[in-house]
C-alpha cells in the first residue's frame, strides 16, 4: 500500500535487510529538489569581486590554501558557491577576509545566514559579515520585502549541512532573482539537520565543479591529532586503522558500561575545568546529559554544604532541572525580548545580542521567592548578563554542564570529553572529537541493537558493578562505529544508487535526466577553463613578447650610440 502512496527510492527489502531500510519519496519531495538544481547554475558578472594586488595572503591572514580558496570565491560569476571544509579548517578566518574583498565595492554587504542563533552570533563576533539573520528570519525578511538584496552583497550560509531542501529553495530563489552570490558552507561529514530534509549541501559540493574545498585543519594543538580528525571524518580503511591506533595510544578512547563511562568522563572534564581548561562535557542522548547534569548539581550542593556555607536558594528549571548558584546553564529558546546587560555596566543594554538557543550561562545569583522565582546569569564568551523568570525559566533553561554533540555542533573548547554509543554514527563521533584544541576523549558505551533511548538504566547513585573494557576493546567499538555513516542523502542521490529497473519509471527517468545535467554542467566547466588558461597563457605571452621587443629597442639604442 505504501507503494500507492508514495514513489520507491530503493528496492524491494532483501532476506539480509532490516525492516525500515525501503525509502520512498512522494512528488512534492522531487519537485522541491528539482527546483534547487535548476537555480544552481545561475551567474552573474556583476557579482564578481576584484582581488586587490594590496589583498595578499600575509596581509589577509591566510594560508595559501584560504587564500585561493577566498580569491575563487569572490572572483566567481557563479552565484551559488559551496564552501566545504573540515572542522577546524578556518572557515569563520577565510569569511572575514572574504568579506575585507566584498566590502572594497560601494554599497557591497557580507550578511551571514545560519540556522541557529547562536551561528550568527558567533560569525559577527568574529567578524565575518556586517549584519546576519537565523535562516528562518532570513526567508521570512526575503518574503515580506525587508530584506533587499543587490549584485554587489554576498550571502554566506554557516552550518550548511544543517539547512533543509526547502530552506534552499526559498533562498536560492531569492538570491538568485536579485544576482546576489550565496556562499555556502559547511562541511557534510558533520551533523544533518534534525527537522528538515537534509542533504543538499552534500550533493552540491560533490556535482558543482566549481565547489571550493579547505583541506587543512588548524584547530588541533598536535599535527597527528589533526591527521587523526580528518581520518575519521572520511579516510578509507588504511587511514582510519591508523586513526584507531593513534587515538589508542594516546589514551583518547575508553570503553565499559553506561554508568561507568559516564562517570569517568564527568571526572576527567571536572578534572580539566579543576586546572582552568574549558572544558565539553559532551553525550549522545538527552538522557545522559540530564543525568550527569543532575549529578553535577548535587555535587555543586554537597561542596557548599562541606565548606560550611548556608544552603543556596534553587529554582525548578526545564526538564525538572534543580538550578542554584554556580551551576552551568543553556538557554534553549531565541527570545529578542529578554533584556542583556553589559559584563562591565549593569545599567547598559546590549543591543545586537539577545538571548539565543543554545548559549550557556553561568548562574550568579538565584531568588527563589515562590510568587516570582528567577536567576541572574553570565553569559559564557562575552561576559554579559540577563536575568530569567517566568515562563521562560520554566520552560527554556536547564543545566547545561553536559550537553548533546548536536548542541555542540560549532562550539570550540580546550578539551572535550563524549559519552557515544557504540552504535553511534561516523557523523557523530567526528563531530565530538573535534570540538578540543588540547585533547578529544570519546567513552564508548555499548548499546543493545533496538533499545531506545527511554530504556537507558538511570545514572543515579546506587548499586552498580563497573565494567570498563580494554583499549583494543575500545578501538574496535570505534570501528564500528566509524563504519556506520549516517550523512543524510536527497531522494535524488539515495535512487540513483539504485538500479533503475527497481524505480517507478518516473523516478528512473529523473535521475536519468539529472545525471546529463550533471555531466553536461562539468562539461561546460571544464570548456571555460580551457578558455580562461588559454586568454592568461596568450596575455603572458603577449606581455613576453611586448619585453622582447622593448629589449631589443633598447639594444638598438645602445648600438647607436
């Protein structure tokens, strides 16, 4: 029946498959997809940006490999430009000298475009754009005509790989009307967005053959550990053994029960905030960090009670969390409503940086007065301050001293430790061992084939037997785990790696169709630049011999004499 329904992206269910393994798709899935390759191939010469002689490597700030890479970029036509890189690689560095080009041309902006806030926040931060806006804010702006867009500006989309099909969709038809470039970056190895359909970012940079791609990671202290990363990330079978091997040896993974890995992770992250490191804390499910949060405020309690001091007031957060002073919280809604202080004046308003899904705070003050409970709090980076209560401390603030790999996703800290299943994904586990500039720790878990995440034993104190593996254990945990890729696929790319024979002959003759597009797109690329190397050899020449000639003037000017 399901047949009826919807169009078969796979074959039929084989004897050795598990149930769930069919895929099926419906028009309106198609049709979306199809409408984002038919905007890709947009130029427009207006949008090209002049690379100064002044805009070198040295004095933008870039390897030689970012500098070709941003000199690509803004010299393109093409208005649809994906970036992909590892984590790690300087994305956010290479942005802002890209925006140094852009915004040489009068009226020219660099506005960022990402899905969570937080992104945002952190590119104007660091300077890679002028202004910027949540994807969702963004399309609604692009909608109602208070978002303008010209030739001269370059979109640039953070966290590529976490925007959906239709989000796409929306922009490109937006950027794409007004000639406007869109740069998209991200890296597809990471993580996939959760409510949306994934897996066009992916596709792009492996069909745009004018794709832009960093290979060098920088964000590692230890040049192996940055070897070690991109072997993980998408190294074949020999890079990846030595990967395994690497983090053995330098005792970066462990492996042993739930409760026992939780427990050592907890220890070695309190161990390393104990030596003013900052620290991740860091775990797959929602669960496990409601427990290890738990645990961490019980202990927040217990040492104000050995030091003698008076039991600090609490207020009841999301999730049930306890929160008092001293504990570490997330903020879990956008909210430009709530009012941000200042780190240095507590009358100075902050504009520009609200409240935002997925910052952590550290609490500093609590009033549990029954009728109006709140805390105060210091926003982790820049310092400022915002006060909660109401509805939004009920139902938007919890603990956040362990949070899920998904809420780390763009976060950087010194070290990083993560409780993964062993039946995690690739995509997960190259994300939370990437995270730490010192050191990337993962405890792997075992996880029985089929159990939910509702049926994880409670982490609470009580009797518990520990179980901790050997380290060749643990090496193989993560093997398996580094052999399961997860990355999310268009229904395009998952029916093209079907026979066609097993397609509805409407999907069939889809990805037929795609595949010459395709083709005749790389076709034509490789044509103009044939042309393009031809018109530098035939100006170089023309300048060599322009020289030849003026030299032998100068000859005959010298006989003369």
């Amino acid at each position: 029946c399901v047949d009826a329904v919807g169009m078969r992206l796979t074959g039929p269910r084989r004897a050795h498959q598990r149930e769930g393994s069919e895929r099926f798709t419906v028009d309106l899935i198609l049709a979306e997809e199809r409408r984002v390759f038919d905007l890709v191939d947009a130029t427009n010469v207006r949008a090209m940006s002049w690379v100064r002689p002044e805009h070198t490597a040295t004095a933008l700030g870039l390897s030689e490999q970012q500098y070709q890479v941003v000199a690509a970029i803004a010299s393109t036509p093409q208005l649809v430009v994906p970036l992909s890189a590892p984590a790690g690689a300087g994305k956010t560095t290479s942005m802002r000298a890209l925006r140094t080009i852009v915004e040489r041309r009068s009226k020219a902006r660099m506005i960022v475009i990402a899905p969570t806030g937080k992104a945002v926040d952190v590119a104007l931060a660091e300077g890679a754009a002028s202004e910027g806006y949540t994807m969702h804010a963004a399309l609604k702006r692009l909608a109602d005509g208070q978002l303008e867009l010209g030739p001269f500006d370059v979109v640039v989309v953070d966290e590529a790989g976490m925007v959906g099909t239709d989000q796409w969709r929306q922009l490109f038809a937006a950027t794409t009307g007004a000639g406007t470039k869109t740069v998209m970056v991200g890296d597809a190895h990471q993580l996939a967005p959760v409510k949306a359909r994934g897996g066009m970012f992916a596709q792009l940079c492996d069909e745009l053959p004018w794709t832009q791609r960093l290979t060098e990671v920088w964000r590692q202290h230890d040049p192996t550990e940055r070897a070690a990363s991109l072997a993980l990330r998408d190294g074949g079978p020999a890079p990846v053994r030595r990967a395994i091997d690497w983090y053995r040896n330098h005792d970066r993974l462990a492996c042993g029960d739930q409760i026992t890995m939780a427990a050592d992770a907890l220890a070695a992250h309190q161990a390393d905030l104990a030596a003013g490191k900052k620290s991740l804390l860091l775990a797959d499910t929602v669960e496990i960090t409601d427990a290890l949060n738990r645990r961490v405020h019980d202990h927040t309690v217990a040492e104000r009670t050995r030091q003698g001091l008076d039991e600090a007031a609490t207020v009841t957060g999301a999730r049930g969390h306890h929160i008092t002073v001293g504990d570490v919280i997330v903020t879990r809604s956008n909210d430009p409503t709530l009012t941000v202080y200042a780190s240095d004046d507590r009358t100075r308003v902050l504009t520009g940086a609200p409240v935002r899904n997925g910052q952590r705070w550290q609490v500093i003050a609590v009033d549990d007065t029954a009728e109006h409970p709140r805390i105060a709090a210091r926003r982790h980076g820049d310092q400022a301050w915002a006060v909660f209560s109401g509805d939004y401390l009920r139902e938007h603030v919890q603990l956040g001293h362990a949070v899920t790999v998904h809420t780390a996703q763009g976060v950087t800290a010194d070290t990083t430790h993560a409780v993964l299943a062993d039946t995690a994904s690739r995509n997960l586990a190259y994300v939370a061992l990437t995270r730490g500039r010192q050191a990337n720790h993962a405890y792997l878990y075992h996880r029985a084939i089929g159990e939910g995440d509702h049926q994880h034993r409670d982490l609470s104190d009580g009797v518990h037997l520990a179980y901790r593996g050997t380290p060749t254990q643990a090496g193989r945990a993560l093997r398996q785990v580094i052999g399961r890729d997860e990355r999310a696929r268009t229904a395009h790319h998952t029916a093209a790696d079907t026979p066609a024979h097993e397609l509805p002959e409407r999907v069939a003759s889809l990805v037929a169709e795609h595949h010459r597009v395709v083709a005749n797109r790389l076709s034509s690329h490789r044509k103009t630049q044939r042309r393009q190397q031809d018109r530098s050899l035939d100006r170089a020449l023309g300048l060599d011999h322009s020289q030849s000639r003026s030299q032998e003037r100068d000859q005959g000017y010298d006989l003369s004499l």
